[in-house]
C-alpha cells in the first residue's frame, strides 16, 4: 500500500469515526451525505434579505451543479456557454474569496436549452476533488488537489450520447469514485481507483434512454452496503459496490429517470417521467441475497409526481418535491399521503431538510420554505434576484445557496 493509499484510508477512518462532526461540518457529494439531503444544522434562518447573506459572489459563466464544502473550502463549478469552458473554483468559506481556480477547455455540443455544460456536482474526499463532465465524445473525470488545485489524473471513461446533454453525479465509497454511465450509447457503471483513476471494476448496461440519476449506498442493518442505481433500462439495481456484481434488479420504469433514489422508512424510493413531469414512482423493499430474500416493489405512488427534483425525508416521513410545484407529504412506510400541496414555481433543483424544515429553490429564483411536518405550513418565501436550478448546500450551520451566476451564503454564528 502506498502513503497516499495509506493517508487516504486514514482520513476515511477518522471520518467514519466521527458522524456527528462529518455530517455537521462536511457536504462532499450532491445533496450531502449519502444524497439525503439532510441536515441538523441550527442557524439557518427562516426567512432573511439580500442584507443578511453573510457573503455574495459572482461565478463565471453558468452552472446547475450544486455547492460541495469541506472544512474551510467550498468549491463549486460552471461552464462558459460560448465554448463550454468548464471551471472549479475553490473558496474560502469565511468570505468567498477566491483560493484557487483551474479552467479545462472543451468543445460546445447540442443539449438541451434548459441543460447546461456544467452540471454534475464534484465529490470530496480528505484530499481531493473530483469533477466529471461530458461532451458525446468523452465522458471526463477529474481529480484536483483540494489545497492548490493540482491536477492529480485525467481520464475518459468512453462517451456519453444523449439529445439532452448530461447530469449524473460522482460519489465515492471507500477507495473509489463511482460512476454511472446510462445513456443511448454503450452504457456502464465504473469503480475508479480514487488515487489513481484507475479502473477497479466496471460493469456494463443495456442502453434505452439516456439517465440522469446519482446513486446512493443502501446500507442494511446486518448486511453489506449495496450501491443502488436507478434508469429506465434496469429499473432499480442494487449491486456490491466493491465489485460492481448485480445483488438485484427490479424492471420498474418505462419513463426516463432524472431524479436520484433516496432511503426512508426502509424503502427505497425512485421516479420517472416524461415531458417535464414525473409519471412513476415506485417504494421498493430492497432484496439480500444471503439471506434470500428477494427485493420487491411495496407500493407506487400516483399524483403529482417528482421528475427532476429528488425526494427527501424527516424521519419516516418522506416530502416529493414536484417540478411543476406540487409538494407531497407521506408516510414512506405505508404510502398514506398525509398532504399535497401547490407553493408554485417550477423546479429543477432538489428539497433538502434542515431540522424541521424543508428548503428548495425554484428555476425563477423563489426560495420555498415549509414546515417538515405532518400539517401543511407554508414559512417563507425569499427572492433570490436570479434564476437557480441548483440544491441547496448546508455545512458547519452555514447554507450555500447557488444561482446561475452567483454564490451565497447565509446562516450560521
């Protein structure tokens, strides 16, 4: 093993150690960890004005990535639209001053007008963040530096052919980065050696419909950690994420799928749809091989239906966020809707939960609060002045707020 392997493992272990702190102080992958979207952080406000950001920062260009942060830098993404130019900058959470920024050229491609050539969220480990991105030719992954932004390795891990563009993100487990690869063209999941960029394992997978989804980890309470995908072609997939070998695979969605799956109650929830709208949704008991027992859909839900936002949860409580703007409130282990609400908007961006709170932001730039809770309340309503299709970031009581060519952030002491 070598020092940086050994570093590497050190720091996952001190991380492991310490969940509280991990969880207050970091938010290293899209929507925090494990893609919950979730946060006990205490000094987020209710409402505020543009007068109560602790800071407010132009970005270059434009991006729907959301905001990743570790320890004292946050670092966060976007793309020059005339020649998609991709750029991370990395800044100081005290202020928003700029630590460091490494721009990688590129070339433009027909996507989707709503789409954007930045979109995938970066992950952080103790050392290093990683970005991917896509043109129909390549699918890129990075890994920089977090300290001065050094170019670590660079590598493509085939193509990536879609009308719309693409939008999945990384995530990491254990000494590897993951990635998911559906699309129209010759579809794969890889493990990548963190360190080196290395291919660890890589599986292949049926191509029908180019998917948008970031996995998660499912872990059983007396069980190994299966990484969940989900996509038109395979439905919902657990499979070992040491090896990539397929535990399960339930053949649930006709629809494309955009929104990433997410853990409550014991389920795992995930949707699809059409036309900018959501059309499935389905509860999944999740399958164990060893003890042979097999996965199987407990319930699908029906309504106004999450396409592109992913759902979160409080508790056993799960909130589905709609993109026209309809909320829904259920039980996750039943499916008994306890409400469905309209707060207007159109979205893009995912809810994430801060206590008893539930924050999203809409493409017109409205921050909707409401209570997580089993009543209906609407809190606030905040302008943020520019449009956003980004989630909101939350580490050590600070929020991080992305717009489409600004950076914010409010809260904390």
């Amino acid at each position: 093993m070598t020092c940086r392997h050994c570093l590497l493992l050190m720091s996952c272990l001190l991380l492991c150690s310490l969940p509280h702190l991990a969880l207050a102080q970091q938010w290293t992958r899209f929507r925090g960890p494990n893609g919950a979207g979730l946060s006990d952080a205490t000094g987020i406000p209710v409402t505020w004005t543009a007068a109560d950001y602790r800071w407010r920062v132009k970005l270059p260009g434009i991006g729907h990535s959301s905001p990743v942060v570790a320890g004292e830098r946050i670092f966060v993404t976007s793309a020059i639209e005339d020649d998609a130019t991709r750029i991370v900058r990395c800044l100081n959470v005290a202020d928003g001053g700029l630590i460091w920024k490494r721009s990688f050229d590129s070339t433009t491609y027909e996507k989707n007008k709503l789409n954007g050539y930045m979109v995938s969220t970066p992950a952080l480990d103790a050392e290093c963040v990683y970005m991917t991105w896509t043109t129909p030719r390549e699918y890129t992954a990075v890994a920089l530096t977090q300290d001065k932004g050094r170019l670590l390795w660079q590598r493509s891990v085939g193509q990536f052919e879609s009308q719309h563009g693409s939008g999945a993100s990384p995530i990491l487990f254990e000494e590897m980065l993951i990635l998911v690869n559906d699309q129209l063209g010759a579809s794969s999941a890889i493990g990548l050696d963190r360190a080196t960029g290395k291919t660890r394992w890589k599986i292949d997978r049926r191509a029908v419909k180019a998917a948008y989804s970031t996995p998660c980890i499912y872990r059983p309470k007396n069980g190994e950690p299966q990484l969940i995908l989900s996509s038109t072609a395979h439905g919902m997939s657990s499979h070992d994420p040491h090896t990539g070998r397929t535990n399960w695979e339930l053949d649930v969605f006709q629809n494309r799928v955009v929104s990433s799956p997410v853990i409550a109650g014991g389920l795992i929830f995930a949707s699809a749809g059409v036309g900018g709208g959501g059309r499935e949704m389905v509860a999944v008991a999740p399958g164990d091989a060893e003890k042979g027992i097999e996965a199987k859909v407990a319930y699908e839900i029906e309504g106004s239906l999450p396409y592109v936002p992913t759902s979160v949860a409080r508790g056993e409580l799960l909130f589905l966020w709609s993109d026209q703007g309809v909320v829904t409130c259920l039980d996750a282990p039943s499916g008994k809707i306890h409400w469905r609400e309209r707060v207007g908007g159109r979205f893009f961006g995912s809810p994430v939960c801060v206590g008893d709170r539930l924050y999203c932001m809409s493409r017109e730039g409205q921050m909707i609060v409401l209570a997580a809770a089993e009543k209906y309340k609407l809190l606030a309503e905040i302008d943020l002045e520019e449009p956003s299709c980004a989630t909101p970031s939350i580490a050590d009581g600070v929020m991080y707020l992305r717009t489409t060519g600004h950076l914010m952030a409010i809260g904390g002491e």
